[in-house]
C-alpha cells in the first residue's frame, strides 16, 4: 500500500432500499472515532438513494457517487438515464464509470470516453473500471486490453487529476476469486506504466475491485501501489464494510 490516503469505495450496485440509509450511522460513527487516519468513503448508491444518502453525509467526511451517468451532460430525451449535472445536484462528487456490468450490456468505449468528458466537465470525479475478462486472460491479453480501456476511455481527456482508475478484472468481480499478490501488482504496475508513458498521467490514483472482502484484505492490503479498493458485495454490511477499512488502515 501506499502511506497517502486509501480509499474505499462503496458501489451498491442495484441493491438497497430507504431502510438502508440507517446502515450508514455505523460508518459514521467509525469515521468520527478514527478521523485522524488517512482514509476515504464514498458510497455509490442506486439513483433512487442518492438524496437520502446525502441527507445523512452531507456533515460528514463520507462523500457520495453514481454509478453511471449519460454522457449528455445536462438533460435531454433519453429515457432512464440520468446525467452529470443531475447527479451533480443530488450531491454527488464523483461517478463510476466504464463498470464491466455496462460493458458488458454494450456500453462502447466510445460512450464511456463521451461519459468521462462530461462528467468532469460538471465538475464530478470519475472512477474509471477497466480489466479484461477470464478469456482475455487465457488467451494473454491482459496489457492489450487495459490499454485499450486506458487509451480509449481517456482520450482527449483534460484535467486528468479528476481521474481516478479502478483496475477489476472480470473474472474477480463476485466470484470469491481474487488475483494472487504478484498477479496483481505486475497489473497495477502495467497500469501505471500506460498512464505515464502513453498519456502522460503522471500521479495517477489505481485502486482494485473484485470480491474484495474481509478474509483477503489483510493481504490485499500488502501490496504495492494500490491507492484503494472499490466494493461490491461486502460494502452492504456497515460492519463488513468497517471491518475491512480498519483491516487495512489500523
Ligand atoms: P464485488 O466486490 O461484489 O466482487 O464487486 C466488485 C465490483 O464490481 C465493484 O465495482
């Protein structure tokens, strides 16, 4: 791990309703008690929860983000979706975009790009998914794929400080299975290496996703250069959530 400040992020995915916001006074409490440690929560909640959410945050350090947005960035006829500035006004910092979920429902890198350009436009925060899937991996193809997904995602992109890269291979992501330490770092390492050398991002932030949970973060927490971790099915649980923050920050 790096010694600057480790974020957790907490993405809901389509899970959660209004009872749910209580599960939060639990994280609060945690993050009054250990405010001096270098730690940052931002919870992803569905749509629908985003304001509720933010009524119990907005006096705290935990900050709040969206899943996806559109890549329009501020209204316009496309049924169901929401855009930057609307989850700008729920008071949402930041948004996930490029999650395996989208692309796999064809989600092109072409709209993730039109996304991120958007969205940092208004001002929100992006956490940018890339990993290659299982077969990918078989066939090798692992630095292919992620850069593709760096290159393309972050095409013409300004402001790359407002990036934030979340490395999730597919095959990890609620399966239990998690790369091995050395998998791992040589990816996160690769990452880096595209960042730098092919667009010139110098200080990127690289976190990791995928059955993140707390019997296997004590060792995820050992490895090199990882900013973070974004979490799926374990951030729920408050206690699961705050078991796996004071695992790695204490
Ligand atoms: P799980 O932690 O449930 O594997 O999900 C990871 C993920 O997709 C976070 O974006």
């Amino acid at each position: 791990m790096t010694n600057k400040y480790i974020y957790f992020i907490a993405n809901w995915k389509m899970y959660g309703d209004l009872k749910s916001v209580n599960s939060l006074n639990k994280v609060i409490n945690f993050t009054k008690k250990y405010k001096k440690k270098k730690f940052k929560l931002i919870y992803c909640p569905p749509y629908t929860l985003l304001e509720s959410f933010y009524k119990k945050i907005k006096r705290t350090k935990i900050e709040l983000g969206g899943q996806n947005c559109h890549f329009e960035p501020s209204s316009g006829p496309y049924t169901g979706s929401i855009s930057p500035t609307m989850l700008k006004k729920t008071g949402a910092k930041h948004v996930i975009l490029g999650h395996s979920e989208n692309r796999n429902e064809g989600e092109t890198e072409q709209q993730i790009n039109k996304k991120i350009n958007s969205s940092v436009k208004c001002g929100l925060k992006v956490i940018l998914c890339i990993g290659e899937t299982l077969v990918q991996k078989k066939k090798k193809k692992t630095k292919q794929i992620l850069l593709r997904q760096i290159i393309k995602g972050l095409y013409k992109i300004k402001n790359l400080n407002n990036i934030t890269i979340a490395y999730e291979p597919v095959w990890s992501i609620g399966t239990g299975v998690v790369p091995s330490n050395h998998e791992l770092e040589k990816n996160i390492k690769t990452i880096r290496n595209i960042l730098k050398k092919n667009i010139k991002f110098k200080r990127p932030k690289v976190l990791y996703g995928g059955s993140v949970n707390i019997k296997n973060i004590r060792n995820l927490a050992r490895i090199k250069d990882i900013d973070g971790f974004l979490i799926g099915g374990a951030s729920q649980n408050a206690k699961k959530f705050i078991d796996i923050v004071k695992k790695t920050i204490i």
